[in-house]
C-alpha cells in the first residue's frame, strides 16, 4: 500500500510539474508573439521576425504561419515562401494559410504555382470568391476566357453587386463576343464605381 502511495504522489508531482512547464512555454509563446505585434505596428520588421525566432518549432503551425507575413512585410519573398509552405504542409486544409502562401508567389511571379495553389483552395472550397477571381484573373490574362467566365461567374453569383467580378466578367465576355452581356455587367459595375474608366473604355467598344 505504501508503494502505491508513493507511486500516486510521484504520478501527481510529474503531472504538476508538466502542466507548470506547459503554462510557462505558452506564456513565452505569447510574449514573443505579442512583441512581434507591436514590432510590426512600428514597421519594425526583422526585429517582429526575431521575436518569434528566439521561440521558433518548426511544427508549429501558427508560428510558420506568422513568420512567413512578416518576411511578406519585409519583401523578403522567398523566405516568406518558405515558411508559409510549411504552414500549408502542417495544415493542407487551412485556407488562411494557402492564401498567404499566394502573396509572396505573386510577388515572386510564379504564376504556375499561384494558379495551382487557387486550385487547391478551390477543391477545398469551390466557392472561394477570392481564389475564383484570382483564377479568373490568370486565365484572363492568359487569354483562357472560357475558363477565366467560369470563375467570374461565381464571383458574380455570389458578390452580384462587387465591382470586381463585374467588371473582370464584363470584359472577359467582350472578348467571347457576348457584347449584350458585357454591357450590362459593365453598366452594374458603373453603379459600384461611378465614373469608372475601364467601364467606359469597354462600353465603347461595343458596337
């Protein structure tokens, strides 16, 4: 019986002794991520980068995830590149982290990767407004416009009134030679921008 009492104390002090070190690491992690927080709202970015570096574990997500904005912030693409792909491969159906992920690959122009990263956001969720329109835009501007409709279309069906999609859509069906269509996608997005150039400029290639 006395073993076993001592074997239950021994339990409970290691469990004690855990949970202490658990709530000590988690206040470190805070400090360094509420220092890089303040370092970023200064515009101090290396010194926001090396808050999270002094508690930097590669597995985990929210630290890639954060590391990887700040080297965004400091136009440092590829490093930024680099930890934002391990955020998407420590969680491959995270959203926020694919659409970080884009911003450094289209500063970098890596349009190949950045077409299929909005893919992959759009089997995760194929009504995703924002990895449509982008889609929608690279193919666009490949002059793919069947494909390029099909992603402004779901950005009109879903913002019927966002300027954007409108006036992507609009011009994407100019150059389908559906002119009726465009038109009148050219006339909403007018109302949601008034005055809008490249509105007028298609309306006056309509015949």
């Amino acid at each position: 019986m006395e073993v076993l009492k001592r074997s239950i104390l021994a339990a409970l002090l290691l469990v004690t002794s855990l949970y202490r070190l658990n709530a000590q690491n988690e206040a470190t992690l805070q400090a360094a991520f509420k220092e890089s927080y303040t370092m970023e709202s200064i515009r101090k970015f290396p010194e926001a980068i090396a808050a999270l570096t002094k508690v930097y574990e590669e597995k985990s997500y929210e630290l890639n995830l954060r590391i990887g904005w700040l080297y965004y912030l400091n136009k440092d693409y590829q490093q930024s590149k680099v930890y934002y792909q391990r955020a998407v491969s420590l969680k491959p159906y995270a959203i926020e982290a694919k659409l970080g992920l884009s911003q450094p690959l289209a500063a970098l122009q890596y349009t190949d990767k950045l077409l299929q990263l909005y893919e992959d956001v759009l089997k995760i969720d194929a009504l995703h407004s924002v990895a449509n329109y982008w889609a929608g835009v690279i193919h666009y501007n490949r002059r793919k416009f069947e494909d390029a409709s099909k992603h402004f279309e779901k950005v009109v069906n879903l913002y019927p009134f966002d300027y954007d999609g409108n006036h992507m859509l609009a011009w994407t069906y100019l150059n389908l030679g559906r002119s009726n269509d465009a038109k009148i996608l050219f006339n909403k997005a007018l109302l949601a921008r008034p005055g809008d150039a490249s509105c007028f400029d298609g309306l006056s290639k309509i015949k």
